[in-house]
C-alpha cells in the first residue's frame, strides 16, 4: 500500500519570535507500536544564527510531562521523533506542545505529525503562535466541510 501527508508552505512571517509561543494541540501516543497513534514534532531554525528551542510537553488538563530542549544550527530543521516517549510519558490519549525559543534574536516555524501506527498516514498540525506578523492575519478563505442529518 502507500500512505503519505501533505505539509503546505509556510511563509517566513509565520515564525515564532522570542517574545511567543506556538501551541501544537490534538496529539496522541499509544505505547502499542501497532495500535493507536504516535507524535513527531518538528522545528524549522528561520534565522542566521543558532537557537535554542524549549518543547513543554503537556497532557490535556495542562500538567507538564517534561520539558525537551534542542539547539538548531542556522536553517537547520530537526523533528523529534515519538515525543512523548522522548518526554518519559506511555499512552497519551490527548495531549499538547508548546513550543518557544530562549534566543533573544531567534525564530522558528513548528508543527506536529501524527501518525497512525497501524497504516502509516499521517496528519500535519502547524503550530498556531500567538505572535504572528500581522500579515500573517490577512483574509484568506476557508472551507469548512461537516457532515449533518436533517432536523
């Protein structure tokens, strides 16, 4: 069979900067590597310079599981694979990331990859950051797509 994810372009103005965070939500472990889902979580350095990147890695009523942190060269990308087994943590029903930078001038781009255990297909979660450039909030258009009965 195939299997496969689609990952958009992201422009530059979306990175995080020093002063935010990007939250990552939705994300699942199961400790059966055949069943359920696992999480990979990515970051993309945007600046010339290395940063250092902070991973708060939390179950869904806010508690910290752990804390990861990595150092990015210049542009470079590195994703974290089965982060909440990285993180110490079993099965993960929901859980969340947030994601930040302790590099005064750094900057990043993060997202998640769940995948299913069992086919191999994966979804792509962008991080949603809380301060985003302006231009990133321009209009766009949206499609929603739901599945209702009558009544």
């Amino acid at each position: 069979g195939t299997y496969g994810q689609t990952v958009p372009a992201v422009s530059e103005g979306r990175a995080t900067t020093f002063a935010g965070d990007t939250t990552l939500i939705q994300l699942s472990r199961s400790s059966d590597p055949s069943t359920g889902f696992r999480t990979n979580i990515g970051v993309v350095n945007t600046v010339g310079e290395s940063i250092n990147v902070d991973f708060d890695i939390r179950w869904a009523d806010g508690s910290l599981i752990n804390t990861l942190t990595r150092t990015l060269r210049p542009f470079e990308h590195r994703q974290i694979n089965d982060v909440f087994n990285v993180a110490g943590a079993g099965d993960v029903d929901d859980g969340y990331a947030i994601v930040r930078t302790t590099t005064e001038d750094g900057a990043f781009i993060a997202y998640a990859s769940v995948v299913d255990n069992g086919s191999g297909d994966a979804v792509f979660i962008l991080g949603s950051a809380d301060d985003c450039a302006p231009e990133v909030l321009d209009d766009r258009l949206v499609v929603f797509e739901s599945f209702m009965r009558p009544g």
